[in-house]
C-alpha cells in the first residue's frame, strides 16, 4: 500500500460514518470504533502521523478545539440588551429567541429601535417577515405586530407595508396556481429556500440558516442547481 499523508483524516471519516449508522440504526449513544491500518508499503516505518490533529497547521489549537466540548452560542440565554448590540443579525436574532411565544408584541419596541438605527435592510426585513409568516402563519397577530412596529417608525411604515404586501401577493398567487392545500405546502417551501439564500447572502452563519428555516443543507444546495 502508498503511504498516505491523510490517511489519520480517512480514518476518522470512516469512524464517524460507523457512528452515524449506528445511531441510523436505532442506538441511542455512540459506538467506540476502534480505526485501524494494515501497512505493508515499500517505505518502513510508516512515515505519517495516524493521529488526525497532527494534520493540522496548528496541531495544539486543533487538540484544544476538538478534545473539548464545542463553542456554544445559546441564543436563549443572551439578553436581548445584549442582543441588540449585535447590530445587522441582531432582529433576526431577537425574532428566533422569542418565535415560539404566541404574542411577539414584547418585541415591537426593539425592532422599532433597529430601524431607527438602520440596522435591518429589505432583505433582512423580507427574510424576518417570511420567517414569522412560515412559523406563525398569516394570522390577525401577525397583521398587528406589523401594524405596531409601522405605528413606531413612520418613515419606515410604507417600506414596511409594501414588504409584506409583497410577500403576501407572492403567497396568493401561488397558492391559486397549485390548489389550497399543496399551495400551502409548497409555498412554505418555496418562502423558507428564498430565506435560507437570502441570509446566506447577507453572511449569515450556514447552521444558524438551518436551523431557523428548517431545511437541509441538500435541499438549499439543490434549489441553487
């Protein structure tokens, strides 16, 4: 066999994949899996490193990094003070901490104060409101809130209302292209895609766009083909 100056990475794929079928299997906790190379090249001993963090450029960093528990960032527990600091994500930050309460009407005054400030573009604010139309639907609750955060900006109420109109315009349409309920169907699907590149293209982290729209990684990858 040729030495392979990757081989440790290779091996730790392979580990990982043992583990993900393991649990696709039914398990609840994660299989030791024992990596192992049989070696029988022309070149003796075996000239790379079998552990995967020397293939780093910074194999201390690395071990720091990866022999530890993973940087958490718990959006629940950041104060929203804090949060506004955050500046161009800090409304979509605000809107995920609190999605899963049925009045939002507690964050009318901040994201009123991030307009104020500049902070939000239309396609921060075409992303925020398809986000709160997929989770919460295009209910009276929904109109009011919109309505309040209108009534504390003036100067922003007609960009404000136009965005909506448009994302709801966009909504009616499709839905009588393709019947009620597969309208609804599809028209989420289609407004959580449009969000995910949207966010993606203001930077916002991939993960985050994940786990706020609900998709898969495959499904925003294969919309872009």
């Amino acid at each position: 066999s040729t030495p392979d100056a990757h081989m440790a990475f290779r091996l730790m794929r392979y580990a990982t994949a043992a583990m993900q079928r393991h649990l696709d299997a039914g398990h609840k906790t994660l299989p030791l899996v024992i990596p192992m190379l049989f070696y029988h090249g022309a070149k003796s001993p075996y000239p790379f490193s079998l552990c995967w963090l020397d293939e780093f450029d910074d194999p201390a960093l690395a071990r720091q990094l990866y022999a530890t528990a993973f940087p958490l960032v718990d959006i629940t527990v950041v104060p929203d003070n804090e949060i506004m600091q955050h500046r161009r994500i800090a409304m979509l930050e605000l809107v995920q901490k609190h999605i899963r309460q049925r009045d939002l009407m507690g964050l009318v005054e901040r994201l009123a104060v991030l307009l104020i400030t500049g902070n939000a573009n239309d396609s921060q604010l075409k992303a925020l409101f398809n986000y709160l139309l997929i989770q919460h639907g295009s209910t009276p609750r929904f109109g009011k809130f919109i309505r309040e955060v209108a009534r504390r900006v003036p100067q922003h109420k007609e960009r404000l209302m136009t965005i909506v109109d448009r994302i709801r315009e966009s909504g009616r349409r499709k839905g009588k292209r393709e019947g009620v309920q597969q309208g609804i169907h599809q028209g989420k699907q289609e407004e959580a895609l449009r969000i995910a590149h949207t966010m993606l293209e203001q930077g916002i982290d991939r993960e985050m766009v994940l786990m706020i729209t609900g998709l898969s990684d495959e499904e925003i990858k294969a919309k872009r083909h």
